[in-house]
C-alpha cells in the first residue's frame, strides 16, 4: 500500500568515468527518460524500497551495489490532488553488473542504458532528475 512516499535513485559506475543508469518509460506512461523511481509501500524504509526496486526494474541485487545509498535531497511536490515527499539517492553499482529490464513484471520501461553525465543530462525530461545526476556525478571524487 503506497504511503505518499517516493524514491529516486540516481543508479551510477565507474568504468575510468562515470555513467549513470536511465531508464525509459513506455509510451502509456509518457515515453520519457527518468531515474529510477518508486513509491515507498507500507512497512519499508526507504532503503527497503530502493533494494526492491534495483532488484525488481534492473535485476541488480544487493551484491551489486558498493555504494550508497547517499540521500542527496528531498522534494514535496503534488500531483493528480495527491501530495508526495520524494528523497533522492545516490546508489553506485559495480562495473560489472549488468542490468535486466525483460524480468520486470510490470513492463513500465523499454529501455535501460548507461549514459555519461552529458548524455544523461540531454535525455532527462524533468529539472530535479538532472540535478540528481549533478550532484551524484561528484560523490567520492
């Protein structure tokens, strides 16, 4: 059950640079790039719905991430007469982790891909993703 609590992880590597995981909604659901996003349900912290949903959209396990996650900030924002406290974190996986979106029961995306911080900059559709990545692309460094 949704408790008007979302996260954003802003899904980051280091491969001699570093890249950042975006996922692409279906046309249904906007056809637009995002991070990953999801609502926090009843009983979980925040960290709970983020393992989940790695696990769930990507099919990256708890053994993939070697960072984080790293809350960056937190927004309020309202939609559909629904009001909605969203944190950000920055959660860093292992290069050699592959994500897998055909094991996503919902079909909500139809691509993933790793971007570099300018690409991901020119594909994300909303202001508070891009700066996400921002802040994500100068952690540990």
């Amino acid at each position: 059950m949704p408790t008007g609590r979302k996260v954003q992880a802003v899904i980051f590597r280091d491969t001699g640079r570093r890249e950042f995981l975006l996922f692409h909604y279906v046309p249904a659901k906007g056809g637009y790039w995002e991070n990953m996003t999801c609502n926090v349900e009843e009983g979980e912290t925040d960290t709970d719905a983020l393992m989940r949903e790695l696990a769930e959209e990507a099919s990256l396990g708890a053994g993939c991430v070697v960072y984080g996650p790293r809350l960056l900030f937190t927004y309020d924002y309202e939609k559909n007469g629904a009001r909605f406290t969203e944190s950000v974190y920055a959660v860093g996986v292992g290069p050699g982790c592959v994500p897998d979106i055909s094991r996503n029961p919902e079909r909500e995306h139809t691509e993933c891909r790793w971007c570099s911080v300018e690409e991901a900059f020119s594909l994300l559709r909303w202001p508070l993703h891009r700066d996400a990545v921002r802040r994500a692309e100068v952690l540990g460094r």
